[in-house]
C-alpha cells in the first residue's frame, strides 16, 4: 500500500511538473492561420485573377483540411504586391502567402525567413500596353516616352529581361512606378504611353482602351514570371502537419482545375476579382492547365528561381545571394500528391521545361 501511495505520489509531482510545458505546447496551436495573396481584384475585392491558391479560396480546400482540428483560414489581401507581403512576412504577420518570384527572392535575400512549398502559377506572361490610338507598334516606338511598370513585383525583372533581349536598357524609356490600378486609370486618361500588365491586359483591349504591342511569353518561354507558396519557417518548424495539410488542400485545388470539365468554371472564380471571363480566356489561348498550374517543385521550378537570384543580383535588385535548393520544401507537396494517388498527373519537368526526370 505505502509503495503504491508513494507511486500515485510521484505521478502526481511528476505530471504537476510536466504541466507547464504541455499547457504551452497546446497553446502554441494555433486556432487561425494567416495566407497572404501578393495581389488584389479590382476596386480592392478579395479576389486573385489567375492562380491555383485563389480557387483553394473560394473552393475552401485548405478550410476543408484544417477543419477537424478547429483551424479557420484568414486570406489577405495587398494592394501592394509582393513588396507588401515581404513587409507582412517581416512583421509576423503572415503564415503562409501567395507571392511572385522576384518579390520572394528579394525578400529572401533580405533576410526573410521563408520555405518555398507549392508552385502556384507558372509560365505567366507580361505584356505591354498602349492605348488603343497610339500610333506605337512595337518597344522602339516607345523609346524616351513614359511606360508604367509595378516596381518589386514579379512583372518587374521579366520587363528587365524583355528590354535586355530586345536591346535596350531601362534608361531608353521614362519609366514610372505605378500599381495596377493607377496604372490602368492612366492608360485609360493617356497619361501613359504604354504600361506593362498581366492578364488585364485583355480586358482594356477588349474595351477598346489599349492594344497590346508586346506579349514576353510568346517571346521567349524565359520571359515569363512564376508564382509559388511560401510559409514562414518558424511555423514549418513548429507545425509541420499543418503545413501538410495546407499542401494537400493546394493540390486538391490545383488537381480540380487540371480536369478539362472545370476550366470554365475556374475561368469564372477568377472572374470575381474584376477581370471578365472572356479576357482570362485569352490569357489562357494556348496555355495547359495542366502544365500552368502544377504544384510541383521541380528542376524548371528551381532553375526559374536560381536565374532569378543570378539576374536580380547582376541588376542591383539584391546584395546577398540566395541558396534555392536549401529555400525551396518540395516534400509537403509530393506528398500530398502520394497520398491523393495523383503522381501520374503532373509530369516532373527538366530545367529547360521538357518532361523529364527529377
């Protein structure tokens, strides 16, 4: 009886002891995570016009993963692109987020503290508009006259690029900065002579306002930008079966959109953000679903991003380099994909965007 007593007495100085510590580690469960998307619709709407995490909002994959642990999902929204969510990143403000290449390297090279686990949208094109009456038809025409671009964001360096491989250097054009919105306002007023876009480019040619003159991806294939999803490292360590579970939820997501009988359907999710159907149509004339919108992170994937920190350097963009094969998580997706039987989805692709082998 004594030598039970003194056992039942210890156990209870012992889980009293142990208590502390268990009561912090649950409380380190979160009962919300933060997603942040590098974009925003038109007039502010909380809605993203091309990319895989958009429909795992509105579709509420993620949601549907994390519900039976009692975790809701806050989506965020910035006006100021990729630059805002670094700031977010910074400031702790933010699990996970939707951001483009450029934005995330600089980040990164700053010091950020951020893993790379899902490709979002790959294979994006630029494209420069002028309005409708102008008499420019191509990037000489516009030589010394003023041309929006969106500083930071990952339209930034393919426009670098594309001047780069046509010829000519930043200088040779009075470039602004200017956020999609204002920049739309003025190519609509002319205050512009041409600005750079993403898919609502389509959407002022389609209203008569401007005329594309310049599309980076029927270029050249590595005049494109891409888009990912980053977590912040400090919860990847602490919550890696939430990681997990957000991956499987942007593979659900991303595996919906891949079949041929959801295209249009997706076409009108992304409508929500302000961009009509009918000019994401044209974003997507010639484009796989399947290819655009893989998840995985592959040797393209990585090659993308390594030229993205070689040329982003060689600019002046960033100071420190970037170490793309320690940056990047690819386990969280290729396991998601495991477990949905989907391997045989998504080919793996080799630096110079062939099928290949990993």
């Amino acid at each position: 009886m004594k030598k039970k007593l003194l056992a039942v007495t210890l156990l209870g100085l012992l889980s009293a002891s142990l208590l502390p510590g268990a009561a912090a580690l649950a409380a380190e469960a979160p009962t919300v995570i933060r997603f942040g998307m590098a974009t925003v619709g038109k007039g502010g709407v909380p809605y993203a016009p091309d990319n895989t995490s958009e429909l795992a909002h509105q579709r509420q994959t993620i949601e549907e993963e994390l519900k039976a642990d009692g975790i809701k999902v806050e989506w965020h929204y910035f006006k100021g692109a990729g630059p805002a969510v670094n700031e977010a990143l910074a400031n702790k403000q933010l699990d996970f987020s939707m951001q483009g290449d450029l934005p995330a390297v600089v980040g990164k090279a700053g010091g950020l503290n951020t893993k790379l686990i899902a490709a979002d949208r790959l294979l994006n094109s630029t494209y420069l508009v002028v309005p409708a009456d102008s008499p420019a038809r191509s990037l000489a025409d516009l030589q010394g006259k003023k041309v929006s671009l969106f500083k930071g964001t990952n339209l930034h360096l393919v426009i670098l690029r594309a001047l780069k491989r046509e010829g000519f250097r930043d200088r040779d054009f009075r470039l602004v900065n200017m956020d999609t919105a204002t920049a739309s306002a003025a190519l609509a007023s002319k205050d512009i002579d041409g600005g750079w876009f993403g898919p609502e480019a389509f959407q002022f040619q389609d209203k008569g306002i401007g005329r594309i003159i310049y599309d980076s991806r029927a270029v050249d294939a590595s005049l494109t930008r891409q888009a990912h999803v980053l977590v912040d490292g400090d919860f990847e360590q602490k919550h890696p079966e939430i990681v997990q579970k957000v991956a499987n939820g942007l593979v659900k997501a991303a595996a919906w959109a891949a079949a041929d009988a959801n295209r249009e359907e997706a076409l009108k999710l992304w409508a929500n953000s302000g961009t009509p159907v009918e000019a994401l149509r044209q974003v997507q004339a010639g484009q796989s679903f399947l290819r655009n919108y893989s998840p995985r992170i592959d040797a393209f994937f990585i090659e993308r991003y390594r030229t993205t920190v070689k040329e982003s350097k060689e600019l002046g963009l960033i100071r420190n380099d970037v170490d793309v094969a320690q940056w990047v998580e690819p386990k969280y997706v290729e396991r998601a994909i495991e477990q949905a039987g989907l391997q045989a989805l998504w080919p793996v692709y080799d630096a110079d965007n062939r099928v290949g082998s990993r």
